[in-house]
C-alpha cells in the first residue's frame, strides 16, 4: 500500500511503525473471509482491509478520529484472524492498537460511552472492586430488562446478564508466596493470578498449581503482580496499560533474578497474547525496554510449558471434549495443536467444531460494548460446538468460558482443569454435578 507521510509525522515512532505496516498491505483481501464482522455484517468497512484504509486517511491526513472510525474500528474484536490469514504479514494487531489510542486521545464519545467505558476501566482490572460489582449485581439483575430500554443504561443491562449467579470465596491461590514442588523438583515457575479470572473462575489456577507441583514444578505467586493491563490496553488507554505492564515486569524480574523462573506461566490466554507484547509496548522506555523483552521470552501459555515436561500417556477415558480454539490462543499466540494433543495423551477423544478460525464473540469487554454483534457471534459458535455431541467442551481462556457458558448447558471447562483430573486430581466439581 503507497502511503504519504511527512518526515516531521514519520518522526514520531508509532507513526513510523504504523506507515511500515500499512505499506506491507497489498490489498488482497484474503483477510475478509475469516473476519468475523465481515461475515456477520457484509461491510468491507467492517473488514481489516477496510478498517486499514480507515486508519491510514485517519493517521496520514493527521485528523481527530470521527464517528465513521470509531464506529468500524470498535466493532473490530481484535480476534486476529486476519493475521493469520495476511499472506503478507501485515501485523494488524499493532496497526489497530496504535489507532485505538489515537481515537482515545482525538474523540470525545457521548456521555453513556464515556461512561461506561470508564466504569469498566476502574472496575474489571481490579478483583476486589469486580467481585463487590458483581455481588451489587445480584440486586440489579431484576432491573436488567428496564435498564436496556433506555439508551443511557443500555449497556449496565447487558453487563447484568452477564454476571454470574453466585460466586465461589476468594481462593488462596490468588494469595502471595511459594507452593513447592510435593514430588523431586525439575523446576520453577511464577503464575499470573490475574484480575477477572480468580474472581469468576478461581478454580483453573487452582487446577494449575496442583498439577504443576504434582509434576514437580515450584509455583511463585509473586506480591504485587496484578491485571495485564489487557482491558485497558485494547480501549486505547494506553497510559494505564503500560502502568499495569511495569507493575508486573517488575514484579517478575524480581522472582526471576531471585531464584530462577523457567517460565511465567499464564492461564488466560488473552492475557498471554498481550504479555508476549510487553516487549514491544516498553520497546521506547530505556527504563524497561529490556527487562519487559525478557519478560516476554519467558511468558508460556499452561500448554505450552506442560509440553515441555512431556507427560506420561494416560490410558482412554470414555470422555469426548470439543476443543474451542481462543482466538487469543490460535492466532494471537500461534498455538494450535499444543492443547489438542496433551488432551489426547490425557485420554480424551477430541474433536475440532467446524468454523474454529471464528471469534466466539467475547473478546474482553467486546461482549457487554457490542452485545449485538457478540450475541450473533456467540449462537454460531455454540451451534457448530454442540453439532460435535462431545460431553465437555475444553479452552484455555476465561472469556470464552464465560461467553459460551451463557449459549449452552454443555460443561465447559479450561484446558487445565482436565488435565489435571487426569494426571491425579480430582474430578472437576462441574463434571460431578
């Protein structure tokens, strides 16, 4: 793509990274067919190649975002199927990150925008100030259908259909300190606790501990690591993203220098993709730039640091799971075929649901900001899971387990919580309903 920036715009390095992304795109249009809004809506302005056209008049002309852009670059899920579709390694992620800032720092929204958005930022990073939402969320949910009729509340409603109807005690495995290995160590590894996750499914890094120590791995939960800075980072909000970014390489590189860290192992995958990008985020910051790229080498998804202690092969269970693939996991990360096959060496039979490359349509706070589009997302997603007839489905991203969850009575649970059931752990409590 010809692009016609200034020398005085080019100087500004997020400018310069945008102009050589843009000129990579040669137009191609093989990203439309697995966008996930492109063939929900019909709308090649709801297209990656049209949401780069989008950004590259808004950044090269030097103009405020306008509604038209902010319009189709917020229905954008950020899923990245078109990255791993772009024959011409047009890095999109990256593209549409810098144009989201720019929105935010160019765009005044209406007042319920700003709102809510607001609301989301000082609530869903922060697991004390999320569960006493939620628990306010149980007096609220009666009035759902009320507040979506009206324009200023609409999008409140949508969240008190999603809150979940109880809510498990805070878990000691979001608590700080060591959990040693119970058999001979073979090694060391910190776990991110996160934010939304210990709160609405405290169970998996539960799950995750247990096995890890019953193989033999130490696992840090190091004091004062917190949200990935995910949630604000894809609202634009890239102040408060790079925040929580410090915070938590700091927090890591601390662990690492005193007492080792074969990995930093995450079990959200939306929060890995973003972790494995901590590197570029700080690339300008001489004060992090090389610790958080040290970081970023040693963030492993569960999966991925599991392969690496080739586990034994269990014998055949009469259980068939139906792997939902992130979108987090497949495209923002390029694992594919990792979890699949640990889940068979478990003694699981597998099987993939068609139109996998598909969004679910959770994508972080995508689900309560475009709830329609979500919705439309969610009821293919879960149609193509349950025309398996497997008995549980298996992903590795609490998002997605929260989104599908609400489409079908079909268990789902994370990848983890199977494998750990297999390798020696009890039953999941889900399973024994």
């Amino acid at each position: 793509m010809q692009t016609n920036f200034t020398p005085a715009q080019l100087a500004d390095p997020h400018v310069a990274e945008s102009e050589a992304i843009l000129r990579k795109c040669v137009h191609c249009g093989f990203c439309t067919a697995t966008c996930p809004t492109y063939v929900t809506l019909g709308n090649e302005l709801d297209s990656p190649r049209g949401r780069i056209y989008l950004i590259k008049d808004m950044l090269e002309n030097g103009r405020p975002a306008d509604e038209e852009v902010v319009t189709h670059i917020d229905r954008c899920l950020s899923c990245l199927a078109c990255m791993t579709t772009c024959p011409s390694g047009v890095n999109y992620m990256h593209l549409v990150d810098h144009a989201r800032i720019h929105i935010e720092n160019t765009y005044k929204r209406p007042l319920k925008d700003r709102l809510m958005r607001a609301t989301l930022a000082a609530v869903l990073p922060y697991p004390q100030r999320l569960r006493l939402a939620l628990k306010a969320a149980r007096l609220g949910r009666p009035f759902a259908g009320l507040m979506k009729r009206v324009p200023l509340l609409k999008t409140f409603g949508v969240m008190l259909d999603l809150a979940p109807r109880g809510l498990a005690p805070p878990s000691a495995a979001a608590q700080p300190g060591v959990r040693p290995a119970t058999t001979e160590r073979r090694g060391r590894v910190a776990i991110l606790t996160g934010c939304a996750q210990p709160v609405l499914k405290p169970e998996i890094n539960e799950a995750t501990i247990r096995l890890l120590t019953r193989l033999g791995v130490e696992v840090v939960v190091p004091e004062g690591e917190g949200c990935c800075g995910a949630l604000v980072h894809h609202m634009g909000r890239e102040e408060q993203a790079l925040v929580a970014a410090r915070r938590n390489v700091d927090v890591w590189i601390k662990a690492a220098d005193e007492g080792g860290l074969d990995a930093i192992v995450i079990t959200a995958s939306g929060c890995g993709t973003t972790i494995k990008d901590y590197g570029h985020m700080l690339r300008l910051d001489p004060a992090y730039a090389e610790k958080a790229a040290r970081v970023s080498v040693l963030a492993k998804d569960i999966t991925e640091y599991l392969a690496s202690l080739d586990l034994s092969r269990q014998e055949a269970r009469n259980v068939t799971v139906a792997y939902h693939s992130a979108c987090s996991m497949q495209h923002g990360q390029r694992i594919t075929t990792v979890p699949k096959l640990l889940l068979k060496n478990a003694g699981f039979t597998v099987r993939d649901p068609a139109e996998g490359h598909l969004c679910c349509g959770s994508a972080g706070t995508y689900n309560i900001l475009q709830p329609e589009i979500s919705a439309t997302l969610k009821a293919r997603k879960v149609k193509n899971i349950e025309a398996t007839k497997a008995d549980i489905i298996a992903t590795g991203n609490i998002g997605c387990i929260t989104q599908i969850a609400t489409g079908t009575q079909m268990p789902i649970l994370h990848t983890v919580e199977l494998l750990d059931w297999a390798y020696g752990g009890e039953k999941p409590a889900s399973l024994q309903k």
